[in-house]
C-alpha cells in the first residue's frame, strides 16, 4: 500500500508488480489455486493510493485479471485506492512511465475503483474523492490528465468516463481546497456532521458535501470558482487554505454570511496579509477576478456572499505538499452580523443568477490509450536477483547530507537518520517508511 503523511511524500520507482504467478500455492478447492485471507472476492489489487502524495513512476504491472469462479466475482486492478480511506488524497499523487504486460478491459484492469457495493470497500469522505495525475499519459492515453471519482462535482463535459475502472479522465489540473473554521458548524463538536456544501458555478446543481471525518479538504479543478453555504449559522472564523496551486493558478471561493454584516478581518502567510499589507476590497466580481495580488476581496452585500480569490506564487521542488512549502490562503474574521442561518443558493445561481456559468469545455476528451503490440517485456524492472541476501548491499548514511533544495533563499540540508528499532520482518503488515534490511537496521539519508 502506498501512503504517506504530511511532512514526507513515499516514491515507488524502477518496480515490477504482478497480481498472479504461475504459483498456485496450497490450492483452495474449488479455486484452483490459493485464496487470500479475504477469500474468493478480495479484490486484487498492485499499489493503492492513499492520503499521499504518492508518486508511482519507471514500473511493470501484469497479471490483473478479474475472475467469476464458483458463483463469486473478484475484481482486480493494477493501479487501485485503499478500500475503507477517511482520508483525502492528494492532487499531485501521480503515475509516470507505467508499463503493463496485459490489455486494458480485455486482459485486465489498470486501473480499478470499487465502491460501496463491492466487497470491502466503503464510502468514507477519502473513498469519494480519490484521485492521482497521469504525469505522461502512459495509464490514461493523455498527458497531464487527471483520474476521478465519476461524480459531475469532480468532472466537465471533456471528460472520459472509463466503465471498467469506475472513474473518469480529465483534462484538467486540480488542486485542495482545505477549510478550517471556530463556530457555527465549523464548531469541533459538529464538525463531523456535513457542515458545509461546496457547490461549483457551472454545474451548481450537483454540490458535494464531506461528513467532515477527518477534516474538510475538497477536491477542486483549478480556474473554476465555487461557493460555500454553511450547514447552519456561519462561523465567526474560516481558514482557506490551497494546496498544489502554482504561478498563475487561481481558485476563486465565495462564502454564504448573513447580509447584515458589515466588515471582515483578514490574516495569512502567503500572500503576506497584515496591518501594514491589508486586504483591500474591490467593487465587482470582475475587479476579483483579474487580481494578481491574492489580496482582494469582494463583499456583495446583495447575495450576501463575501468572495476571495486564492492564487499560487511557487514552483514545487521535489514532492511538497504545497509549492515552496507553504500554503496559500486567508485567514477571514466576521466582526459582527447575526447569527440567522444564510443560504445562498438562490440569489447566487437562481433568477438573474449573477454567478452561474455555463457548463462547457473546450479541451479534447481523453481518448484510452490502445493496448500495445506486443506487450512490453518485464525485463529491467524490479530488484535484481542476488545469490545470496548477504550480497545485498548496505546503504550508508553521508552526515552532513548535501544541500536539499538549491536556490532556495534559507539553506536547507538533508538530515540523517539512524533506525535502530528491531522488526520481525516475516511479520503480517510493514510500513514503507521503516527500515526493511537483512540486518534491521540502516543508517539513512531523508529531508
């Protein structure tokens, strides 16, 4: 299983995975062959995306097959999603340079979601939302494409729904928008109750809503502008924050408050907003829209909806979590206004529907790559074959680490770590990020 957490990124690389061998093992009768723990509907699945970010890049998967036998159904896919995930996914989880040794649909599956209907798998706020990037199209058959959830909230009219994958392809770049907050539904105690509905201006009839398990982080396409409506009385304070937004990359986020409101109070980091380097207010949606700044804001006292507009300042430099190691956003304080439930709904998109945009797409949609003849031969990837585990070589820690990222205004220099936990390595489940050598213990090179 690929995972990770939020101050590292894990990368499989130069790897080859395969779902069957010719190895039928203690054969379970009448399967023809060994069952896992699971039994005959454990899905089969190579490496499944987590929380991330995951990069999967230079690998072979083969021998993905789903199987009818004895009155069950098993589904199988190479490149699949943790089945029972509370947790978000990142936009950056990405695949490049991806071979497979079988046919799309007629030998198997690359690619493989289940849902609540199939075995083991859940519908839990990381299950509806998961998602990775084809960085070379080498999975999809389009570079620079995104895979989905086959929701309307997460797709466009450009985008190409794969039946035996459960998802859809993209043409579109996508980012996080996280929301944080104190009162209202945003209050710890109900957080976990679907406080808010994002609701997306060109298709604002199909809103998506997280139970809020495990924080709120939506899944968003970039240059799209949504709206929020509060699940009850607004909060007295929000935290937008983005993440895998880039120079020139913008969301535009408009929140539901009480009309009666009369002024905000606005903080953040990037862009720096201070006493001294204020917000400042714009007088149209359109004035918003062309800012540069990050800075400018937009209460629209008629609907009640108070816009801003989040912008990417940084290049990402290996597997960040956001570009430059910090997060765009805005901290945003209501000073006063009522505390009556404020819904948005109708003056935003219903009538004159000033914030309603049409539903269109001008990129091509995706078309699924062919299968290839022949089939790319697994040779060159995976671990090379020693004769003996002695003859594995032992990796060396260089302390101090080289320079981490060049260029960068602080120095910043690679760390070294000394793990010296012993693990029975026979055991059931190892996490990827501790030490797995024939002695149990390595001396290694991290950031």
């Amino acid at each position: 299983m690929a995972r990770s957490d939020s101050a590292v990124w894990t990368e499989i690389t130069e790897s080859r995975f395969v779902g069957e061998t010719d190895n039928l093992g203690l054969i379970d009768e009448p399967y023809g062959r060994s069952l896992s723990r699971g039994g005959p509907q454990d899905v089969l699945q190579g490496v499944k995306f987590y929380q991330g970010p995951v990069f999967v890049s230079n690998s072979y998967f083969t021998n993905y097959e789903e199987r009818t036998w004895n009155g069950f159904f098993r589904p199988a896919g190479a490149i699949s999603f943790k089945r029972h995930n509370q947790y978000p996914s990142k936009a950056h989880n990405s695949v490049k340079g991806i071979k497979f040794g079988f046919c799309d649909k007629t030998g198997g599956n690359w690619v493989y979601n289940g849902n609540s209907s199939v075995k083991f798998f859940s519908n839990d706020d990381g299950n509806r939302q998961i998602t990775f990037n084809d960085i070379d199209g080498s999975v999809t058959g389009r570079p620079d494409s995104q895979v989905v959830k086959s929701h309307r909230f997460f797709t466009t009219p450009c985008c190409s729904h794969r039946d035996t994958w459960n998802m859809d392809v993209c043409p579109h770049q996508y980012a996080k928008l996280k929301i944080k907050g104190e009162g209202g539904p945003l209050d710890p105690s109900k957080i976990k109750d679907y406080p808010i509905k994002l609701f997306r201006d060109d298709r604002p009839n199909d809103p998506f809503a997280l139970e809020g398990t495990k924080g709120l982080n939506y899944l968003v396409i970039k240059g799209k502008s949504y709206i929020i409506n509060f699940n009850g009385t607004a909060p007295d304070k929000v935290k937008l924050e983005a993440q895998n937004l880039f120079p020139g990359d913008s969301i535009r986020v408009g929140l539901c408050f009480p009309k009666d409101v009369t002024s905000f109070t606005f903080t953040g980091s990037l862009p720096r907003i201070t006493k001294d380097d204020p917000m400042f207010s714009v007088t149209t949606i359109t004035e918003l829209d062309s800012d540069t700044t990050g800075r400018a804001y937009f209460w629209d006292v008629t609907t009640g909806l108070l816009f801003v507009k989040i912008i990417g300042f940084h290049n990402r430099v290996d597997g960040e979590k956001c570009p430059g190691y910090q997060c765009p956003g805005v901290n945003i304080i209501r000073n006063d206004g009522s505390s009556i439930i404020a819904d948005c709904f109708d003056a935003a998109y219903t009538g004159a529907a000033p914030y309603k945009k049409p539903d269109s797409c001008s990129k091509a949609v995706p078309d699924p790559l062919p299968c290839p003849s022949p089939l790319p031969s697994p040779e060159g990837y995976g671990m090379t074959v020693v004769p003996s585990i002695e003859d594995v070589p032992k990796f060396v820690a260089q302390c101090p680490g080289p320079v981490a990222h060049p260029g960068r205004g602080t120095v910043e220099y690679m760390g070294c770590f000394i793990d010296t936990t012993l693990r029975d390595l026979p055991h059931l489940f190892q996490t990827l990020f501790r030490s797995m050598t024939p002695d149990f213990c390595i001396e290694r090179q991290v950031d």
